[in-house]
C-alpha cells in the first residue's frame, strides 16, 4: 500500500499542462510495465489502477506509453468526490434520459433525432456530401408504417441503422441482465454500485468482466420495492457465452429473473470527413460508458473541425462555428 500511495500522490496536484508535457517527460517513453517495475509494485496494486482506476479492459496497455495511464489514472483521481463519493455519474431513469435530452435540445437547435426507424436511403450532393435521408417511421397509432424525408447536411447513427460496407465486425458481447431482491453482498446495501473484475483473476479470460447495480434511487426500480437492476457484461471469447458471465453473476447472490443478450460489436470503415456520413462504434462490454464519452468527443472534433469545450456555452459554439 506505501508504494501504490507513493506512485500515486503526484498525480493529483499536477496541472493540465503538466500531466501533459512534465510527466510525459518523466516516463520518457517507458511503457506502463516498465514504470510499475520502477515502482515496485505487486500484481494486485497494478491491477486495481490499470482496471479500477484508469479503466483499460485487458492487460494490452502494460506494453503502451505509460503516460496514457498516467491521464486516465489522473482523470480518476479528479472524478472522485466531484459528484459524493464516486467518480461516475448515472442519469435517473436509466439511460433513455440522456437521448430524451439530446432529442429535445437538438429539436431547439434544428436538429432531428431518430430513434426506432428504417433507414431507407442516403442522399449526396456533387461534391459527395450527404443532404438528406429517406426513413421508414411506425408512430404506433394503428395507421401503418409511412415513409419520410428530410434534408441534412450532415448524419450520425450507429452501426444498427448504417449497415453494409460502412462497417465491420469487431467481436461480440454478453451482457446479462437481473432483477435483484436484495442488494449485492459487500456493497454496505449500496443502491448503486459498480464492479470490476479484472482478467486476470478470472479462469480463462482475457478480458474483463463488468458487473452494474442500480435501485430505486436512480429511479429504474419501483420505489419501496426492494428491487434491484444488475447488470453483467464481458466480451464474449469462447463458444459458451453464457460461462463467460458465470463468476460475476455468482457476485449477485440469488437472482429473480434474468435475460442473456448476445450481439455483435462494430465499429466504421471510415471516419466520416468525406461525405459527412458519422458511424459510431456498438457499445462495447463496459458499464462505465468510458469509451463512448471519447467518441462523442472525437466525433465532436471530426464533424466541427475543432475539439469540445465544455467551457463554451451552445451560443458561443454555433457563434464561433458560423463565424
């Protein structure tokens, strides 16, 4: 523990600027491997910060510059305490809220959001650029299915609605979902939680496994219930997913009921620049949506040219953009 306190404490008190050009400087190309062995640390320790605390999935970042872990660790280290005493966030009423929101801002901004429809066709102008879409809608109100169109300079969806050669195959996932009657073991009856557990002390995975707990207090339970959500994921390497999942559904106790998903994972062939056509990446097994938070940054960047500042209020971004 001395150790891992001793490698750990710089971290916090550096500034952006620094974590970014003095440490880089300090681990001067060293991989992550090579900094543990120079801190000495034991197995366990570097697992917990690896997989715990900067979040990787698999053991491949100890052969990757050390400063990549160095910002992810340090991200951490910022996160908690900013929102109680965890370093994530998680919308009430599950995560339909977070489009919800987008719908309706982007309907104040001009945009339009889809959700639930067939894509029929993609439009492009003379220079190569999309322009609009054609989409099959079913309001659900008894009158069919219809067929509609809109313009737009520009379309963002994900491999289930851009299909084809705009995307490949990256693997697959499990993700296994279970009502609770009780919360889970250890937690201190914690209505949220969030579990990792490393490969490396899993039998025959090389990757991790995810588990998530949410009750009522996130609003995705019927209050005064008792029921709990858990939610177990991990990338499927084998011909029994199911197993895969096996030790981290033994961490929930006595399930009520359970659904197994399996689907394929996939990520774009292209990065959209070209014809403004944005494919983003599946979900992938994590629970803690890490990557996904990257993406829509990058995308941010490759769509406007410019990276997010979250310092910027919407006026000023659609200021600067027009300027």
């Amino acid at each position: 523990r001395p150790l891992t306190l001793t490698f750990m404490t710089p971290l916090p008190t550096q500034s952006e600027n620094e974590s970014k050009t003095a440490s880089a400087a300090k681990v001067n190309g060293k991989t992550m491997s090579q900094l543990f062995t120079e801190f000495s640390l034991d197995d366990n320790s570097q697992c917990f910060i690896g997989h715990a605390m900067a979040l990787h999935t698999d053991d491949s970042y100890l052969n990757r510059p050390a400063v990549e872990t160095i910002e992810a660790v340090h991200t951490y280290g910022q996160s908690v305490g900013v929102y109680g005493d965890s370093p994530y966030i998680y919308p009430l009423y599950g995560l339909s809220n977070i489009p919800e929101g987008f719908a309706r801002l982007a309907a104040v901004y001009g945009g339009v959001n889809m959700l639930r429809t067939e894509l029929n066709d993609l439009f492009f102008d003379d220079k190569g650029k999309v322009c609009g879409i054609t989409a099959t809608f079913d309001e659900g109100n008894g009158l069919g299915p219809e067929k509609l169109g809109a313009t737009a300079s520009v379309v963002i969806g994900d491999p289930s609605y851009l299909t084809g050669d705009r995307r490949r195959k990256t693997g697959t996932i499990i993700r296994s979902t279970c009502l609770l009657k009780h919360a889970i073991n250890r937690t201190d009856d914690a209505q949220s939680a969030q579990i990792i557990m490393p490969s490396k002390h899993l039998k025959g995975k090389s990757n991790d496994v995810f588990i998530s707990l949410l009750g009522e207090a996130h609003e995705v339970t019927p209050r005064k219930s008792g029921t709990y959500l858990a939610i177990v994921s991990t990338v499927v390497e084998t011909a029994d997913p199911i197993a895969e999942v096996n030790e981290g559904i033994a961490q929930l106790g006595e399930v009520a009921l359970r659904f197994d998903d399996i689907v394929d994972t996939y990520e774009p062939t292209a990065t959209g620049t070209e014809d403004n056509v944005f494919v983003t990446r599946s979900y992938d097994a994590t629970s803690h949506f890490e990557f996904e938070s990257r993406e829509v940054m990058d995308l941010y960047e490759r769509i406007t040219g410019s990276p997010l500042d979250l310092n910027m209020s919407m006026e000023e971004l659609q200021k600067q953009a027009s300027q």
